[in-house]
C-alpha cells in the first residue's frame, strides 16, 4: 500500500502519490473506473482535477457515487476574477455530481496581472474564502508552473493564508537553476512553519519541462 502523510493542517492523512485525473478526459466511463479502482486498491486516496481538465470531472462523477467518501477531492479554477471563479467552482460541483470538494485551488496562478486580479477585493481568492464559508469546499490552495512559481507561492503565502501548493519539484531543475532552488528551500521553510500542504509536480524528469 501506498504510504501516507498529513496533508498540511486538512486533518487528512493523504496517500504520497495523489491521482492526477487530466489523463481521465481521453477514457469512456468504464476505463475511467477501472483505473480509479486500481488507484484505490494501491492506497490513493487523493484525487486532484480541474475545470480546465476537458471532460475529467465528468469521468470521475459514476465513480465518485460510489467513492466520495474513500478520497480527498480537489478541483481547480482558472478564473481570476470573483464572479467568474464561482461560476467555475458551481459548475465543477456540478460536472462532479458533489455538493463540496475537499480543495479548491487556483489554476497556475503566476503571471503578476493575473496575482492582481485575484487578488482584488472582488477577486477569485474572496470569493472562494466566501464559497468556503458556505460549505462548497472546505480548504484552498495555489498552483502553478515554470521557474517564477515558488517566489510567485510565497508572495500568495503573503497575502492569503492558503491550505496548500503545488509546485513542480525534481533533481534536474534544481540543480540547473539555482534561483529556483533558493526559492523553493524558502517557500518549503514558509510552508513546514504554517503547515501548509505542499504538492509536487513533474517529479520524474531528466530536463526542465515547462
């Protein structure tokens, strides 16, 4: 079985390996489940998908009828504005077939124009503390990719106290970009001193993949 770890301050112990379900949008029903069900049977126990993901939330509604209450469920918006990344949360809910996911997070929040807008007082992060306080999703997270996002992250950290992040984290960008790597040691420093969930991405590579 696959181990598991607390998730940041969630109260969920959360297999080390999380399902990533963009590959979910190529798969009819049946091949969707069957794939889940060998996820779980191996000990996932964390689903994370997107709007912006083609069909993978309606491939994982049959499943999660029967599952809902074996996995972490975590979605994203890439909307920045407030009035759109609720729309984006409601319909994901409803693409879902779930009254509440686990996680919503912002979807690859790193260019400055867009940090600007979601961060607004009628931005996308206060209207998803609003749909938080309502009981759509219990916790929020950020997202992103490419060599600006660890600094990018803890900016975020800064300004919104954010349950989780995701990051791209392996050998080969590390040691080739060292700016990268000073920005990631301090973005994990800020996150282990709040318990904030880190989630890493493209883990397995030889070379940076953008």
């Amino acid at each position: 079985m696959i181990e598991r770890r607390q998730f940041g301050r969630t109260g969920h112990n959360s297999s080390r390996v999380i399902f990533g379900a963009a590959a979910l949008w190529a798969m009819d029903d049946e091949k969707a489940a069957a794939l889940l069900d060998r996820a779980l049977a191996a000990g996932v126990n964390h689903i994370d998908t997107a709007a912006a993901y083609g069909e993978s939330e309606l491939r994982l509604a049959p499943w999660l009828a029967r599952h809902r209450t074996d996995v972490f469920l975590a979605t994203k918006t890439g909307d920045r504005d407030g009035d759109g990344a609720r729309r984006s949360l409601e319909h994901s809910l409803a693409r879902l077939g779930v009254d509440q996911v686990d996680l919503i997070q912002l979807h690859n929040l790193v260019e400055d124009h867009e940090w600007d807008v979601a961060f607004r007082p009628d931005g996308a992060v206060a209207a998803l503390a609003k749909a938080r306080d309502e009981g759509l999703v219990r916790f929020i997270g950020v997202t992103g990719h490419g060599l600006r996002i660890a600094g990018m992250h803890a900016r975020s950290l800064e300004r919104f106290d954010f349950d989780s992040v995701l990051l791209p984290y392996n050998f080969a960008v590390l040691h080739e970009h060292v700016n990268y790597r000073r920005d990631v040691e301090a973005l994990l420093a800020t996150c282990a001193g709040r318990n904030v969930a880190v989630q890493t991405i493209k883990a397995v590579a030889r070379r940076r993949w953008p």
